[in-house]
C-alpha cells in the first residue's frame, strides 16, 4: 500500500529531527513537530510552552506537578492528571493529521498511535553516544551538564514517557519498518535510505 | 571504512537467512551460517550436530545437559560448561575468519562480537508474526505446535542465549547500523537495501 505517512522517532541528537524535515520537504508533505503544539494547544487551551515540555516527557514528572499544571485547565479534564489529558488530546490530533493528508511526524509516539494504518512507514534513528555528543555542543552550545548527560536523561525521559503511554519498549527494531544508526550512515545520506525503503520518491521539480 | 564483513541477525522465518546469502553470493563474499560449525568442529573435536544445536541455543540448556555433553569433551575446557566452551571457541573462529576476508556471517552474536571492527555492518531482519508463520508452515512444513509457538519458542531462545553471552538485548535498535522489517518491505528488496546504506555495490558481472 503507497504510504502517506512517515513517522520518525530519534534519540536526541542522533539528527532524526533535520531528516525528518528534509524528507517533508523532498516529498512535498505536511511536517509536525513543533507544529503539532499549536494545533493541541488549539484543542485543548493549554499553553503551548506546557505543551512542548510535556508532550513528549508527560510521564517523567511528579504527580504535585501534574496537579499544579491542572489548575485553571478545561473541566473536561474530569480528575485525568494534565499529562494524561495531554496525551489523550495529541493522540486525537495526530490521528485526524494523519487522516487529512500525507506528512511526516517527529516523534510523540506517532508510530505508536498509527501502527494500525497500513499507509504509515516508522522509521527510528539513533547514532553512538560520541557521534551524538558533538552534534548536540555543535548545534545548542555547552551547558553546565556534560553532553552525554543531556543525552542520557533526555533518552530516558523520552524511553519512560513512551513505556508508560505504549506499553512497549522505545528503540526496539520490531516497533519500525526501518532504523538508521544516523552515526555510521550519514545524517544526510538517511533521507534517500528512508525514501527508497519505504517505495517512495520524490516529485519531480518544475523547469 | 569501507565495509568488509556484514553481520545478519534474524527472528526466525523473517527471511534473513535468505538474505544474507544473498547478499554474500551478489558480493562474491564467504557466507557463514552452518558453514561455521565445520570450522568450530575442526577446532573443538565436537559433534557437528552438538554443535549446529548449541551454537545459539547453549544458554537455554539446562546444567545437567552441559554436564552430559561435557563427556568426552577436549581436556582444555578446564571445568567450562561444553556451552561456555562452545561459545568461547565460536567467537575465536568468527573473530578469525573476519580477519581472514570479505564475509556475511548469519547469527551466532557475530554482531556482539565484531562490534569493534569498523569495517563491519551489523544487520537485524524482523517481521510481523503472521507473515512469518505463513513463511515458515510453507518452506518448513506443519508441525504438532502451531506457527506461532514455535516463532515464540525459538526467538526466545535466540534472546536467552543472546542476553546471556552479551550483556546486551536482543533487537535493540541501537546493536545494528541497519533494521528492517523484511514483511513490509519484501524479503526480495532488502538485499538492495542492505547494499546502498553499507556504501556496497555487487562486483559488475563479466561477458
């Protein structure tokens, strides 16, 4: 069946995130990441800034910050914690984009919530830590914490929140159609690999 | 680094095996599978069949068995189990033989091994559950369990022995450069596949 949606899940910076947009933008296809927040933030009047922190580590944080981040949210709630409220509403959203028309989406659990649709291609890229490491201080500076530091409890954040919403295990192969060690590939040789993996190619340009 | 060896990790009846000697044969490579018991019995004075059944199963096997088998066994193994010596002696012969030339080595942790040699490419082959109960009923044959228990009974199996020998989970993403889901992709399009991201290329065939 022709595919009309790509899910791509990475660790943190493995470059998952620049080919997912490089394969939006070959394809000619909607892109979500970042953009999925204003459209949950439309659904749901939660603060877009909240959304972004919790849409992909919901299950990380202490049940005192869930109760606090409920204060003065819909009263559809109906005593579900904020995150798991969160969770509910993305999921609506990524399934209705996934319904409207072709695109790519960063990560959320997207391969997760449209394992059922069998016009979607998962796809998961991931790279050794030293690879990682540089590319994060090369692309976001220094911080007070070692990179592979950030990389760790980023990793984890992202591994615990997609344990408790899926039940399944984050990174394993048999979750995807494909996985891609970015390190070893190419973060710019990925988008051909994917494209061609998943029988897909490019519209050809005008002129 | 030019790639020299590729490694081929499999669930059962996903297609790897077919894979992989489809690989080495359009490589003009050695291919090892049951090839390597020839080698490993050479070295250890072990029955091939003794060998063929414990080269990725040893872990499973209960003491006693290790015990029984230990019977006539070379007086090096110096109070290992005939698993653990197994298992030492097939490392030897696969860290050996990709020292010795170009080859694709199916199963038997060659990923875990190699992981250090740069020139390799670590493969893992997936499927879903149904496409491979259809695929081994038909090249294989019934049998008194059903498909699914048998695919259950062996990829357990091959996790067991790998966690046990390793350290390391079976089917992660991040033990392979590349995995593919040969039930969605076509087991006949993952060879190509296999090729392009290792930077390979099949030698041009002469007339």
């Amino acid at each position: 069946m022709e595919k009309k949606v790509i899910t791509v899940s990475r660790e943190f910076g493995s470059g998952g995130r620049s080919i997912a947009k490089e394969l939006a933008q070959r394809l000619g296809w909607s892109y979500y990441d970042k953009e999925l927040v204003k459209e949950v933030a439309a659904k749901t009047g939660f603060d877009p800034a909240f959304i972004e922190e919790r849409g992909e580590f919901a299950a990380t944080k202490s049940i005192l910050s869930y109760a606090l981040a409920g204060q003065g949210t819909p009263g559809v709630m109906r005593g579900m914690s904020a995150s798991d409220f969160l969770w509910c509403m993305q999921r609506d959203v990524i399934l209705e984009l996934a319904e409207k028309g072709s695109c790519v989406i960063v990560g959320r659990c997207a391969d997760y919530i449209l394992r059922e649709r069998e016009d979607s291609f998962h796809v998961f890229v991931h790279a050794p830590m030293a690879f990682r490491a540089e590319r994060i201080v090369r692309l976001y500076g220094e911080s007070e914490r070692s990179p592979e530091q950030r990389l760790q409890e980023k990793d984890k954040k992202r591994r615990v929140n997609y344990k408790h919403y899926t039940g399944r295990d984050w990174g394993v192969c048999q979750n995807y159609h494909l996985s891609l060690d970015s390190g070893a590939l190419g973060v710019e040789r990925c988008p051909d690999l994917i494209l061609t993996a998943a029988g897909l190619s490019a519209p050809k340009q005008e002129g």
